[in-house]
C-alpha cells in the first residue's frame, strides 16, 4: 500500500491523539468519518494489542442505558451492512503489538470518530496506551477503540500480512461513514 504525507494546520488545538489501524486508503476513510481532509498521521507501533476479527453475530447485542440509540451496535452494523460484516477490532494481548496510525484530531473530530465506533452504543471501549512513533522513536500517549471490558467473542487474531483496510465494500464503507458524520452533526453533539 501506498503512504501518503499527511498534513495539518499546526494552529489547531488537539487534545492529543486517537490510534486507529489505518494504512494507505484508509485516509480517504478517516477524512470521511470527520469531515476534514488532509488529517495529520503518523506510524506507529502499539504494544499489548493485537487486532482481531469479530463475526457479526459476535458483535455485542444490548444497548447501554446511556445509548443514543435504542439499537444494539449488533443492530446498527446490520441495519448498515447487511446479515454479513466482519468487525476489525483492537484487543489486550500482553505478547501482541500493532501497528497502526496515530491520527491527530480536534475534539469534534474525536467525537465523530467515537460515532462511527459505536462506543456509546456499547460495541467498543477506549484503551489507552503508549505507543512508539516508526519515524523517530518518540512515544505517544494515545487513546484506541476495541474490547478490554467482557464479555467479548472474538473469531480469531490478524496479522499484518493478512490484514485487509476495508472488511466491506470501499464504497459502502465511505457511504456509511458520512452518513454517520452528518447524522451525529445533526443531533448537536
């Protein structure tokens, strides 16, 4: 896959990082879940997660009383995907490490990424971490989407060699994301 130099306007206040297993297109997925192009990223390096694939009917299926929506995040991937959809997804391994993209975010955009990762709606938690820049070295604290509280299934780990950017249709994918976007910015939040 192809790397991109990633530029932002520096004068933006960023309230740190989110880390989200991107490489390549998945720039084009980000710009579409927050609304901005050219999102500041940089390659890094996650200890003690590993990514895993969830099976749709492994997707947690009850709502958190807090939820904004009445759906289970089972429901909402379903109502958007179809009766098919395997979830990517980041998981404690003390043994496991990925790598990944560190995106840098306003807090708006930060919360337009929670949206499309159904944290509210129960299907992923924020893990924090510390995770090692590839170009220089430097660690990073960072905030990640995936599982730490159970119960969680999971179908099996993925490595980097088999890793996929997109678990549906490219476009399908984009589609849904700015939908979830102007959806969220509809509701105020």
């Amino acid at each position: 896959m192809e790397d991109t130099e990633l530029k932002i306007n520096q004068d933006v206040d960023l309230p740190g990082a989110t880390i989200q297993y991107m490489t390549g297109p998945a720039e084009k997925m980000m710009e579409n879940m927050v609304g901005r192009n050219r999102i500041k990223g940089e390659y890094a390096i996650l200890p003690g997660i590993e990514l895993a694939i969830q099976k749709l009917d492994q997707i947690r299926d009850h709502t958190p009383e807090h939820s904004p929506d009445k759906r289970s995040a089972q429901q909402i991937i379903r109502d958007g995907f179809g009766n098919s959809f395997d979830l990517i997804l980041n998981i404690p391994n003390s043994k496991g490490s990925s790598r990944a993209m560190i995106w840098y975010l306003t807090k708006q955009e930060f919360d337009l990424a929670h949206k499309w990762e159904l944290i509210e709606e129960g299907m992923q938690e924020d893990l924090k971490g510390l995770a090692v820049t590839e170009m220089d070295g430097e660690f990073r604290s960072v905030i990640v989407n995936g599982l730490q509280r159970p119960p969680f299934i999971v179908d099996h780990a993925v490595y980097r060699e088999t890793f996929q950017a997109y678990v549906a249709p490219v476009d399908q994918m984009h589609k849904v994301a700015e939908e979830s976007r102007e959806n969220f910015l509809k509701q105020g939040k």
